[in-house]
C-alpha cells in the first residue's frame, strides 16, 4: 500500500495538470469566440434575404490581371437599400476621381514641391464625402513644411501587403514622386491575392471576387461581391422611395439576392459560422492556419481576404520582383503601420497573431525597412479614442480619426528626416509622442 501512495499522487497531479491545461484550452476558446462573434458579427448571423439589402446599378471594379482590379475613373454608382422587401434609401457615388483613385483632388501633381504617393487598403481608400486620411496627410504636410504638397491616394479596398507592393511597382515608375508611403492595418499582413471581375449581361450581371487571374472564373471557385441590377438606376429608386412601392425591378433585386445566397455556397446550405460549435475550434485554426474562419471556407468560396500559408515575404518570388523594381526607380519609400481602434484601446501598436508575427519579422527582414508605428508618433494613451471609429460597429477612419493618421503619418516624415520640416530643422531632438492632436 505504501509503494503506490507515490503513484497515486504522482497521477493525481498529471491529472490535475491535464485538467487545467484543458480548462485553460476551454477559456482560452471561449473568450476567443466572444470576441471573433463581436468583431466579425456578419459571420454568424443568419443572413435574412429581404431584410437589408444593398443594390448597385454598376460595378466599382474592373478585373486587372496585374493588380487584382481597377476602380474605373470617374464611375458614378448608384446605390439603392432596401429593408424589407422595400426600397428605403438612394445614394449616389461618383468618389472615384478621374485618375481611378478614392477622393478629391486637391491641387496639381506636377506642380508640387512635394510629391507623395500613398498605398494601402481601404483605410486609405474609406472617404467621408471625398475626403480620405491622405488628403488630410496633403494638408498637415502644406503647413508644416510650407510648400506645396500633392498626396495621390493609391489606397484600395481588401488589399494586403502583396498587392501594395504589385501596384507601387507600377505606379512609382509610372508617377515619378518624391517619397511613397505603404500604409498597413494588421490584418493586411497575411492578405493573399485576390481579383474582382464582372461577367454576365443586363440584369443577370454579376460581379465576383476570385482567388485566380481570370476574368471569366468558373462561379463554383467564385464568390459575389456584392449584388449588380444595372436596372436598378439612380431615377428609378428615388421614384420607389418617394412612393414606398413595389414593381418588377424591386422583386428582381429580391429574388436575385435570394439566388445569390444560395449559389455562393457549392453545399446548397447557407453556411454560418456558429458560437456555440463542437464541430471547429477557432483558436486551433487561427494558429494553425492563420484564419479562424477557415473551417468555413471549406464550404463557401472565399469572398474576400484570402491569407497567404507561409510565413515570410521571401517565399512570394511576385513579391521579391515588385521589390526589386520599386528600389530600382530610387525613390525613397516608406512601412507605416495604421494602428486601429482596437490597438489603440490597448495602448500596444500589434494585437498580431503568430503567422502575422512571423511575417511583420520578414517584411522588415526583406525590406530592410524598420516599419514605423503611430505609437510612436502620437501621445499615448490617446483621450476618447474611440473617436476614430466611422461609427459605432466600423473601425474605419472617421473625420478625426483620417486627422489623427495624417498627424501620425506627418509627424513620423519629419522625425526621420524624410521630408524637411523648418522648425524641425531648428531642434536637436523631438521628443516622442509630441504629435498636434486632430482638431476636428
């Protein structure tokens, strides 16, 4: 009896450490499924296919084999919402200038002192009536340095990393400027390459995002972007919504949103990702594979956001080359990273998970390039920050928050001497975190 009292303890306190392992496996997942149910609210609710539904009347993409797509100059797109079953709002874009960029143009490139490029994703290209976080970076440079400043916004919605660097290949050669800045959110360091495209005719137009170059991909490889009824014009939704009718459009755009439902989806089932699963754990893909959600791309085609499988730039030789011809033009380039709200909240510049560590290590490795962070470049913590959010459920830019970036970005420009700033010239030294805070 007294040879296995050693045992038995010895076992009691395996046991007891593989149940708390497990519990913390258990809470680790659990907190995990909070906060992914909080952040990417669309993935789990049940989609209601005449609740709220957006039509647009033309697409604000082009398929373009070398960058993914094209915004097409000067398009305007009418956008009709609809809330159940009718149509309650219209809305108007004409936001994509005629250089094929988001935003106003203020001012003439050519005749610049100054002359930057900016590229990044849709928090470059997010815009409240025309004016994007780029724009306000032209304005906070023109008063600060004195001179003539002309941002050109190369921002572009869903792009990471890879695509920034495909399309500044082009245009830093193509433009000629003074400096470039690649602007980046966290998320945009494992984005793989994607492409939009649109195929069919009339009412049956679609426009697709695809994981392949091609323009005319088979739709069971495809998902929709969002939903085209070129029928669907300007005229037509304000007749609706002044009267709060129905007619043969209107139920087009219903059922065509139905059957969209159902085709981007090859299982027939309209796949939800589900809180309270046995089936997936979130956490083990997220670390796995770099994407929580990837269980469920296994039954729907991946939309938008792709992620990369390795862990470093040097594996994508399209990416070396992009490199290569963007050091090879001289011009001065720089990685900054956009900490958003979240982040921000948290007073830390990354909430990174271990695939996105190991290639914000590479970036800087292959680059050679220290990227350059807003803590480091505004006063921390930052009072009421949550004013930077578009809205309440959006951690896109507002007004505040685009002057806020644009502060940050100026500010890190002038400390490491990448544009001359007068007064700076007259310092020593900046002490950290002295950035103007944004006065709207």
């Amino acid at each position: 009896m007294r040879t296995l009292r050693p045992v038995v303890i010895v076992v009691g306190s395996l046991l007891l450490a593989l149940l708390g392992s497990v519990a913390g496996s258990v809470l680790s997942e659990a907190a995990y499924r909070i906060y992914l149910r909080v952040a990417y609210a669309r993935l789990f609710q049940p989609p209601d296919s005449d609740k709220n539904i957006a039509a647009y009347d033309v697409s604000h993409w082009e398929f373009d084999r070398r960058f993914g797509y094209v915004y097409p100059p000067g398009r305007i797109i009418a956008q009709t919402n609809i809330a159940d079953g009718r149509v309650t709002s219209c809305q108007r874009w004409d936001i994509i200038n005629k250089y094929g960029n988001i935003g106003k143009i203020v001012g003439d490139y050519h005749e610049a002192e100054l002359k930057v490029l900016v590229f990044g994703d849709s928090w470059s290209a997010f815009h409240h009536e025309g004016r994007t976080w780029p724009l306000f970076l032209q304005e906070v440079l023109e008063a600060r340095l004195n001179e003539k400043v002309h941002v050109v916004n190369f921002g572009r919605d869903a792009y990471g990393i890879l695509q920034m660097f495909d399309l500044a290949a082009a245009k830093i050669a193509e433009w000629k400027p003074d400096l470039a800045v690649f602007a980046f959110i966290t998320d945009d360091l494992d984005r793989a390459r994607f492409w939009r495209t649109v195929v069919g005719a009339g009412d049956e137009m679609r426009v697709l995002t695809v994981l392949q170059p091609r323009r005319n991909p088979d739709p069971e490889t495809s998902a929709d972007t969002y939903l085209l009824m070129p029928s669907a014009t300007y005229e037509w939704c304000e007749r609706l919504a002044r009267t709060r009718t129905t007619d043969a459009v209107l139920e087009r755009i219903i059922r065509k949103h139905r059957v969209l439902l159902e085709r981007n989806n090859p299982t027939r089932g309209l796949a939800r990702a589900n809180v309270l699963t046995l089936r997936h754990s979130f956490l083990y893909n997220r670390v796995v594979s770099g994407d929580a959600f990837a269980f469920l791309w296994e039954r729907v085609p991946v939309g938008t956001n792709p992620r990369v499988s390795y862990q470093s730039y040097a594996e994508d030789s399209d990416f070396l080359r992009s490199l290569d011809r963007i050091n090879t033009t001289g011009v001065p380039w720089v990685l900054f990273h956009l900490a958003f709200y979240p982040e921000i909240k948290a007073k830390t510049e990354y909430i990174l998970w271990p695939p996105q560590k190991a290639l914000l290590d590479s970036l800087e490795a292959v680059t050679g390039k220290k990227v350059l962070r807003t803590t480091d470049y505004v006063r921390m913590p930052v009072p009421q920050a949550k004013r930077m959010n578009a809205t309440a459920d959006d951690d896109h830019p507002s007004l505040w928050g685009m002057e806020f970036y644009a502060n940050a970005v100026a500010e890190a420009l002038v400390r490491n001497g990448l544009v001359k700033d007068p007064a700076h010239r007259a310092r020593t030294q900046t002490p950290k975190g002295t950035s103007v805070e944004p006065k709207s």
